[in-house]
C-alpha cells in the first residue's frame, strides 16, 4: 500500500517536473535528437575539451621542444601529425592552437554579445536620436566586409592576439545591436509588457525580466554560431600575420607558415591544423543550425 | 519608384561620410605616433618629421578629416578664354606654349599638363584647384616609394575584379541548380550531401582551401599553375586590364588558355563561401515558395511541373537569392585578400597584405575605402534591382 503511494507521488512529481520543465529545457532535448546536432555538439565538446586541457593532453611542450634533427618529419609513431620546420611536434602545437580559438571565439562573442545587445535595447527602448546614432553607426560599419574591417582595425591597432580579438569582438557588434533592438521594439508592445508596465515596472526590470529572457533564444543561436565565424576570421587575420604573434601557436599561422615548406612535399604542416579550424567551425556551425531550428523555428534556413 | 530610388540615394549619402570618417579614423587608433610606426624605429627624426608633415599630421583633426575627404581646395576668378582642357580632362589656365606641352599655372606654381599635379575644374570663370582628397578620387601617395596610390589602384583593381566576377560567376553556376534540385528532391540522399558540402564550405577556412588546391593541382598534379595571372614570355595587349577579355579582344588564343588556367584555382577557392552561401538560401527559398498557395492552384490548374517550377516557383525564389548574391560580390573582395596572398595574384588583396606588413598606411586605408565604396554602392544597386523585380514592393 505505502509502496504504491509513493509510486503515485514519484508519477505526479515527475508529471510535474515535466510540465514546469523550462522552454529552453525542451529545446536543449529536441535540439539532441538531430543527427547533425549531434555530430556537431561532439566536435564542439572535443574541441573544448583540448583546449582546456591542452598542457595535459599535448604530447610534447609547444614551444621550447625544438629538435632540429627532427625537421619536416612525416608523421610517425612518435609524431601523428609530423613534426614542422624547427623540429615541433605538430600534433601539440594543433592541440595548443585549439587554446587560442577558443580564447578567441569566448572573448569574440563575449565582446560582440554584450556591446551588441546593450547598444541594440538603449536603441530600441529609448529611440530618438540615440536610436538613430546607434543604428546609422552599424549600418557604416556594415558597410565594409567583416574581415577587411577586422583587417583595417588590427592593422591599425598593432598585431597580436588580444587586438585581433577586440578587433573581431567590434566588428561583430552589428549583428547583435540589430537583433537586440528588433526584439525590444517587438517584444515592449506585447500585452505580457504593458501590463507589467501598467503594475509600475520600472525599465530596467522590464528588461531584464521581460524583454531578455523572451530574446534569449535568437541570442543564444548566434553566438554559437558566431563562435565558429569568429574562430575562422582569427584563423585569417593569423594567416596575415595579424593574429597571435610567434612562438606561441596559432592555426592560421601555422598555415602561413606550412606554405614554405609543401613545396618540398611537406604537407602535414598544412593539412592538420586546416582541418582543426574547419571541423571546428563545422562543429559550431552544426550545433548552431540545430538549436536554431529547435529554439526558433522562424529563423530556419533550409 | 523614383522616390524610392531618389530616397535609397539620399539614405547611402551619410554612410558614406561615416565609411569616410571610419577609414580616415584608422590612422589615429594607431599607438603613438603614427608617423613613427609606419617608418619604424629606427627612422631619422627628419623623416618622421617629413611624413608628419606630407601626411598632414600636424594638423588639428577637424582640419585632417577635411584635408582628407576634400583635399586642399583653393578657387580663383580667372578669364574664361584663358581656361584650356587639359589631356586628363581638367581644366588649367594656360601660360605658355612649349613644343606641343602646354603650360599651366596656379597659384604661384606652373607644370606642364603632361604632368598636372593640381588637379583643376572651372564652373564657368571660377576654377576650382585640389590637392589631394579622397572625393576627387586622389588617395594620396604611399609612404614607402612614395607611388601615388589612386594609380597603382587602378592598374592593380582589374586583378582583383577579374578574379571576383570569375568566383562570383562559378559559385553562382553550380548554387542556383544545386539549391533547385536540394529543393525539389527534399531530404534526399541528393539534397543530405548537397548541404553538408556546403556547411563544410562555410565552414573552411578559404586561405587553406587555397593551399590545398595549389598543392593538389599545382604541385602534385601538375596541371595549373600555383601562381600570377601570366606566364612569363606570354605577350598581352591590356586594354581592360581583364586579361580574359583582353586576350579575347585581341583573339591571342595562346594568351587566353594560360590566363584561364592561372584563373582557375584562385576562383574556385574564392567561389566555395558564396557557392555555399548562395545554394542555402536558393534551396530555403525554393522550399518557401513551393509551399505558397499559388503553386497549389498552379498544380490544381494541370500546369506541368516544369513550367510550376520554372515560370512559377524558380522567378519568386530568385528574389532574395539576389540579395544574397549582391552582398557575396562585396564580401568577395575581403576574401579576395587571402586569396590573393596565397596565389600571389596582382590585385588590391595582395597589395593591402604587403602594405599591411610594411606598415603602409595610406595603401590600407584608400583599399578599404575603396572596397567599402563598392560594397555600398552593390548594395544600393542591389536594393533598387530588388524593387524593380518584386511585384509586390511598391515603395512609393
């Protein structure tokens, strides 16, 4: 009697569970449930994993394992993906190179979402000429591609990691400031909105109450997928010399740097950390397109 | 729809003062002084103090901006029958007449027209001289070599418009049918295999598909070239400056094969992005019209499926596909930089790399002023064709 009682409580608990079970929850599930999500949500957990644990998982130390016996060396054995011109084991400058893009797409994204959104809901909300500062401002610096502007900006700045990523997190401001100013447009007329206006909520707790977390899903989808764009644009902006500076790994610098060298054949210098960015971005992209279709189905493309 | 037209004009007018102020603004993020950085450190302080002194620098802002976007602008009342057309097409008032060089004058100096320095215009009996100024298209003179940069921008922009409109004409090639069949065979093996192909496209990072085609095709292989627009001992006649349609002008078969076969691999890497781009939005596209009322009743009508999908469902779905094509041929021109620099192929991309290395700022800024003009002035085209294809959008 007693056992089944509890049955009863553990069902009604869990129904509940269920029902009370967020919106974003949900997603999350469908969102798992594709195939390529899933393909993608894999190469994105490798792809943090390596770079968090890079020192542990790298064979050898990245920048001071020279052995210049050992140059160009097919891979082996002892070497999976060769070793580069000074004798370094390109497996682990390729795992050690995953360190700086993940760097980079964190902070990229960090930078572009914050300023973006913020600059998008002062522009939404209080509209007038702060509106049309704010919104003529990104139509200009949407009026350059994104990476000749990236380009301009860290040459301006000075080469090296952190300007490559102040340089990419601005240039992706836009994008953010536009979704963020459509979403506090749509969402500040909604019934849900005036009534709480109506019940004296002040602005800053119809935006963090109301108008975010209603806008989170469209955020959240592009800033995966502006991780893998963002991981490509550094990876260029390193293979113009622009990016994190010698002896420290970078994809797109090692890729510069391979191009000496497959004239004599050596093309692992070139082909593994290529296929880290794209699988990579392939993984961001993938999972990205999988959430987007399964936190807001209106922004499908294809 | 003149004015939508006359609207969309006036709209473009404050952006470009922004793209102006933007790219103008670039010299002055740099560190310190911007003199010092660009001829590095161990520049003579006379030197320094010259390029501060070419590049205006000492100035106040308000006055740079100004200098920069107008140049120097002096007017002056002269006669009218003293005015002469210069073989640039400017106006000078004449001086003298020396063998078959006429010389002008201006303000206290005097050149011979071969050589006008001061670009000049008249309206009417007032003429108008610059030095200098990006609206006159003068961008100022690069600061190693000191090689005026509006010119070596115009021998070196048809590399890169070649290699562009070959890319953008192969992604567009391939997409539009890759998208219309995705589309019509939905879910398929077809339909699987054509948009993972083009999730990997976005996904590649260009400059190393670039490599992998120089090394597979040009090295391994053999057959192409790994780099330049011509072999050397190959003789051409520039009249474009496209060497495609310059070797077809002048029917110099020789010169057209080897122009193709460096054309090649560049195109193809820089066609991958806007290929898989564009063959996204064509196969969304397809699939929203399909879905639209108006097929059905095309369908109910008996209309074979290929008039529904060519007349009815392809001239609808192309709408935003244009768009998208649009802003792919400006976005082309920042890729063509890494292209360019792996195939080391003469265009603007190459040369902002090497400007870029060599700290050569007045190159950086007039390229991406440049490519941002393009950019904006595609879109504007872009947005008035979109009026004149949609139907439904009456803008005025």
């Amino acid at each position: 009697m007693t056992v089944s009682i509890s049955d009863n409580q553990l069902e009604a608990q869990d129904a509940f569970s269920r029902a009370s079970e967020s919106q974003f929850k949900r997603a999350m599930r469908r969102t798992i449930k594709t195939r390529s999500a899933q393909v993608g949500l894999v190469l994105v957990v490798s792809f943090l994993i390596i770079g968090i644990f890079a020192p542990i998982v790298s064979p050898y130390d990245a920048r001071s394992d020279l052995d210049l016996k050992a140059r160009l060396q097919p891979p082996s054995a002892e070497h999976p993906f060769g070793t580069d011109d000074l004798g370094r084991d390109v497996l682990t400058r390729v795992i050690q190179g995953a360190r700086v893009s993940l760097q980079v797409g964190v902070m990229v994204v960090a930078i572009s979402l914050t300023i973006g959104t913020m600059l998008g809901l002062v522009a939404g909300l209080f509209g007038g000429i702060l509106d049309s500062f704010i919104m003529r401002t990104m139509d200009v610096m949407l009026s350059f591609p994104y990476v000749l502007l990236a380009i301009a900006l860290v040459a301006a700045l000075g080469p090296g990691l952190r300007n490559a990523m102040i340089a990419i997190g601005i240039v992706y401001i836009p994008p953010y400031a536009r979704l963020a100013r459509s979403m506090a447009l749509q969402i500040r007329e909604e019934d849900f909105v005036l009534a709480a206006r109506a019940l004296g909520a002040g602005r800053r707790r119809i935006v963090f109450t109301h108008i975010l977390p209603n806008g989170l899903s469209p955020l959240i989808v592009m800033g995966t997928l502006s991780m893998g764009t963002a991981i490509l644009d550094a990876a260029a902006l390193g293979f113009l010399g622009l990016g994190q500076q010698p002896p420290y790994p970078e994809w797109g610098k090692m890729l510069v740097d391979s191009m000496q060298f497959i004239l004599s054949g050596s093309w692992w210098v070139m082909l593994f950390p290529g296929l880290a960015i794209m699988l990579t971005v392939l993984g961001f992209n993938l999972l990205g397109d999988g959430l987007r279709d399964a936190l807001d189905p209106r922004l499908r493309i294809g | 729809m003149t004015v939508y037209i006359l609207r969309r004009l006036a709209a473009t007018i404050p952006v470009l003062f922004g793209v102006s102020l933007l790219v103008f603004s670039f010299i002055h993020l740099i560190p310190g002084d911007p003199a010092l950085a660009m001829l590095g450190e161990h520049a003579t302080e006379e030197n320094v103090h010259r390029i501060r002194e070419r590049l205006g620098l000492n100035e106040p802002l308000p006055t740079q901006y100004v200098r920069f976007l107008v140049g120097k602008m002096t007017f002056e009342k002269v006669n009218p029958k003293d005015i002469y057309k210069t073989r640039k097409g400017n106006s000078c008032v004449k001086l003298e007449k020396l063998d078959n060089l006429i010389v002008c004058q201006h303000g206290g100096s005097s050149w011979t027209d071969k050589y006008d320095q001061n670009a000049c215009y008249n309206l009417a009996s007032v003429m108008i001289c610059h030095d200098g100024g990006v609206m006159w298209g003068d961008m100022g003179n690069s600061v190693h070599g000191n090689i005026p940069v509006a010119a070596e921008l115009k021998r070196r922009f048809p590399a890169t418009v070649e290699l562009s409109l070959a890319a953008i004409a192969i992604a567009i090639l391939i997409a539009i049918p890759a998208g219309v069949i995705s589309a019509l065979k939905r879910n398929s093996l077809i339909d699987t295999f054509t948009m993972m192909g083009a999730l990997v496209g976005v996904s590649m990072p260009i400059f190393w598909l670039a490599i992998l085609l120089m090394y597979v095709f040009g090295l391994l292989l053999g057959w192409l070239p790994t780099g330049g627009r011509l072999s050397v001992g190959i003789e051409l006649h520039h009249i474009t400056g496209l060497y495609l349609v310059d070797s077809l002008l002048t029917r110099n078969w020789v010169a057209f094969k080897d122009a193709l076969s460096h054309l090649v691999l560049p195109a193809i890497a820089l066609a991958t992005i806007p290929l898989a781009i564009i063959a996204r939005m064509m196969r969304s596209s397809m699939l929203e019209v399909l879905g639209l009322d108006y097929v059905r009743t095309a369908r109910a009508k008996g209309l074979s499926e290929r008039v529904i999908v060519v007349r009815h469902v392809m001239r609808n779905a192309m709408l935003p596909v244009v768009t998208i094509i649009g802003i792919q041929l400006g976005s082309l021109m920042g890729g063509a930089i890494l292209t360019e620099t792996v195939f080391a192929w003469p265009g603007i991309g190459k040369w902002v790399f090497d400007a870029i290395s060599g700290r050569d700022y007045p190159i950086v800024q007039s390229v991406t002023l440049l490519i941002a003009l393009i950019f904006v002035l595609v879109n504007l085209l872009v947005d008035i064709s979109y009026a004149f294809l949609n139907p439904r959008i009456r803008y005025d």
